[in-house]
C-alpha cells in the first residue's frame, strides 16, 4: 500500500497516525517465547456461550506451538476460570460488566485447552483471572527468567484478551508480534479494529509464515545450569520466619544438613524424611499438627532446602538420618518418611546405627529394576526447571489441583531449592533398588501408610507387603494418590494422629 492508498479504515486515518508517528516496526530478537491466550473450549467450539468457531484460528496456532516446540522456544499457555466464591462472592468487577463469563469455572468443559492444541508436559500453563495474560501472573518474571526478548502472541479474543495481552506485553519490555492468521473474535469488526491498533502503536501484526520464522530465529544456544546450581529466594527465605519452628543443623560427614525442630523439647522426638522433591518446610503443614502428641523434627535431605549436596546415594542420606538422631540426642525417636524419605528410613532401621523406637513409612516407592517409577526423572526436571525459571501457585495447581493453596505456594518458592543431581540420583536409585529386601528384613514396629489410589503402592504391592512381612501394618488412606499428606490433608491426618497416639 503507497502513501496515498486507503487501508482499513480509509485514507484520512492513514495519514492521521503517520502523522503522529505510530506504526513503527518491532525488532524481530534472539529469544523469542509463544503466548498462547485463552484458546480454551469455551472459545474455540460455536456451542458453549462464550464460543465461536475458531477452527482455523486454533489450526494457526497449533502450527506456531509445534514451530516453537522445534525450535526450543518457550510455549505458554493460559485459560481464564473462577472459583465458585469468585463467581458467587460479586468480588470480580469483570464478572459484573461481563457476567457471561461466569460460565468460566474451575473443572469445567469450558476452561480446558481446545485439545488440537500439540500441548506438551514441559509447556508452560497459567491460569488468570483477568484479560492480560500477565495481570496478577508471574509470566512477566518467568518470560524474563527464561531471557525472553520477544513475545509471539495468538488466541482468542483478538479484541479482548489477545489486545491486553500484547499491550501489557510491550509494557513488560518485550517486543511484540500478534500473528494474524492464530486470533480469533467472535465479529469481524473487533477483530479488525483490534488489530488495527495493535499495529499502530503495540506490536507487529504479522502472518502466520513471518509468526513461525520469529520463532526459529538463528540465536544462542539456551543458558545451561550446572548440576549443583540451587536457587533461594528472598521471599522463600522469609517463608521460615512464619514457622513456629527452630532451624537447627547437624555434620554428617562433609556435609551440614538443616533441621526444622518444632518441639516442645521433653516430648518423644519424631523425625520425619520428606520425599524427592520436597524440602522441610513443605512438611510444615504436617508438623505442626502434631505438635500436641509428639516433638516433630523435619529433615531437609541433603540437596534440598538448606542442606549441603551429595553424595546421594541411600547409605548416605541414611547416615545422615543416624547423625541426626545422635548430634541433636534424640532419645528413642519415631522415625516417618514419605516417598524417598520412606525408603531412607527403612535403611536407617535396617542398619541399626539409631535405636529407633518405631517407624511409619509413608508410600514408599516399589518401583526397581524392571518396573519404572510413575514419574519419569524428565517429568521432574522440567518441574525443576519452571521453578528455577518463575512460577507461582497457580502454575503449580495445574499439576497438584488438589493441594491446600499455601502448599501450592510453598512448592513454588523452594522448589528450585533442590539440586538436578540430587533429584536424578534419587530417581535412579527407584529404579535400581527394591524396597521389597528392606521392608522384609524390617524388625522395628513399622506401620505403612498408602494412599488408596497411589500408582506407587497399588493393590497388589499392598498384598504382596502383607505376605513377605506380616508382622507389620498396612493403613490406606481413602481418597489419597501418593501425595499422601496433600491429597487428602485432613483424612490423612486423621490417620496419622490414630497411629501416633498408642506410640
């Protein structure tokens, strides 16, 4: 189009905002990210409310997600939904301009990626309230995090939350490109005049081939981190001010491992061992609910939290257990490990270094040679990697939806405490060694708690414990998968408390 050919909306505004200096182009960067706004059901299929058909739209996008995916590039995706208090309560002023959208509520059809979408485990996915994919959202922290220089934007709707998007996108500090072709309205006219503005004074509205080369550019190879790179945050550390707990350490070795002691100090000590992913103060929510029945003391496994690294082997966390007990004179103490923490205990009462007074082993993996661990280590690490990157409570929900939100919160902020090696040598000792040879040599008063609907522990792992070593108890937690604790918080609490008060 020359000076004096009319675009969109005729010549006059043409040479209006020439005049007045928009449109300029974006610089195309380096590291280029996909935002994937809002294509959810309720927006890309004509029969729910909100909906239109974006068919052709979603077939845009998925073909910039798989370019991104090639490419190595960022992938996020984001959904807009409610709680029901949010919708009931008349506390979200949208909600009142645009009551309509109350059909958006967590758990429903409509809030759940269209599944065209080539979505995979390691894309990034967050849930919003508002417009903006960044309003009230970590994406600004993780897309900087992750060294993002530019922000390719498609989804639904181009007038609505596609606008915000790119708008607060560029106010972020990222250039930004909206790829025609990949957004979708549910008129013609507000998807045009959108699009008109977003040009003129936001972001480079581009075609679906230029969309698709912005993500692919020649760049630097990604930032690598090294096997021991641990991340604490200023706001994770403030976390430990709100405990009613004492940081306490231990030497084991080379290493200083880190304590959380709950107390009171003449009561009959309880030391539990969280599992792989999990420092001590994720067990806060435990400990201090048993503090009327016993002295809990959580251990942060080396690797974890404020523990020193490796080795990592089992032996080893065992002797750290062992120094525990005797550096911190723990007369008698219950012993209660979780996942890896179950099968560090049940080393620590087979070797006999401790005197135990009894354990309580909490759905320890029965997985070893031949039969791999649900969970795959790639599975972890990408987990590992959005911490590290950025993430929040509501990134962590869409993977644990049924964990208490302070739990959710706590899992985002120290998360990235645990070292790569530490998680991958865990991961290969589930895979190399048996649980089976310690549970059957297990002389200590054990209980084993199980979630009901564990992968970990299943039916058949529950039968095959009772026959090779019936001295012992098995108690499922009904409603519980292996997040035992955080699944079912009050039944399995319940549980827990029944078992320890005989003790």
């Amino acid at each position: 189009m020359t000076a004096d050919e009319p675009g969109l909306h005729g010549i006059d505004t043409d040479r209006t905002y020439a005049r007045a200096g928009f449109g300029g182009a974006v610089p195309r960067g380096e590291r280029p990210a996909l935002v994937v706004v809002d294509l959810t059901r309720g927006f890309t299929e004509p029969d729910f409310p909100l909906g239109a058909d974006l068919s052709d739209e979603v077939a845009a996008a998925d073909d910039l997600v798989r370019a991104a995916h090639a490419a190595g590039a960022p992938v996020v995706f984001t959904a807009i939904s409610y709680s029901e208090s949010e919708v009931d309560g008349g506390a979200v002023a949208w909600l009142r301009k645009a009551p309509g959208m109350r059909g958006l509520r967590e758990g429903g059809e409509e809030v759940t990626l269209d599944p065209r979408l080539d979505r995979w485990a390691t894309d990034h996915f967050l849930v919003k309230k508002g417009a903006s994919a960044f309003h009230g959202t970590g994406l600004a922290a993780l897309l900087t995090s992750l060294h993002v220089d530019t922000v390719v934007v498609c989804g639904a709707t181009t007038s609505g939350c596609v606008r915000a998007t790119a708008v607060d996108s560029v106010q972020s500090g990222f250039d930004t490109l909206v790829v025609r072709e990949a957004c979708g309205d549910r008129a013609r006219g507000p998807h045009d005049a959108a699009l008109f503005d977003l040009q003129a004074k936001y972001a480079d509205v581009v075609p679906l081939a230029e969309g698709r080369s912005a993500l692919s550019p020649e760049r630097p190879p990604p930032m690598a981190f090294t096997s021991k790179e641990r991340l604490l945050t200023p706001s994770a550390l403030a976390d430990l001010a709100d405990l009613d707990a004492t940081s306490t350490w231990a030497r084991s070795g080379n290493a200083r491992v880190h304590v959380l002691d709950y107390g009171p100090a003449g009561a009959r000590p309880l030391l539990v061992v969280p599992g792989i992913t999990s420092p001590a103060i994720s067990m806060d929510f435990v400990a201090r609910e048993l503090k009327d029945l016993v002295r809990p003391l959580v251990l942060d496994v080396r690797g974890r939290g404020l523990s020193d690294d490796g080795p990592y082997d089992l032996a080893s966390h065992a002797a750290d257990v062992d120094a525990v007990i005797e550096q911190l004179d723990l007369r008698d103490p219950l012993l209660l490990g979780h996942s890896m923490g179950a099968r560090i205990a049940a080393q620590v009462a087979v070797s006999g270094h401790s005197a135990l007074g009894g354990l309580i082993l909490v759905d320890p993996p029965m997985s070893g040679p031949g039969r791999p661990y649900p969970t795959t280590l790639a599975t972890f690490l990408a987990q590992l990697d959005q911490a590290r990157r950025g993430t929040d409570a509501d990134e962590v929900a869409a993977a644990w939806p049924r964990w208490p939100r302070r739990e959710q919160e706590l899992r985002a902020r120290w998360l990235a405490s645990c070292s790569p090696a530490a998680i991958a040598g865990t991961h290969a000792g589930f895979e190399s060694e048996e649980f089976l040879p310690l549970w059957t040599q297990l002389t200590v008063p054990t209980i084993l708690l199980y979630g009901a609907e564990s992968p970990v522990v299943t039916s058949s792992d529950v039968d095959e414990l009772k026959k090779a070593n019936p001295e012992h108890q098995l108690i499922g937690v009904e409603g519980a998968g292996h997040m035992v604790f955080w699944d079912e918080p009050p039944g399995a609490l319940r549980t827990l408390r029944a078992v320890l008060q005989p003790q």
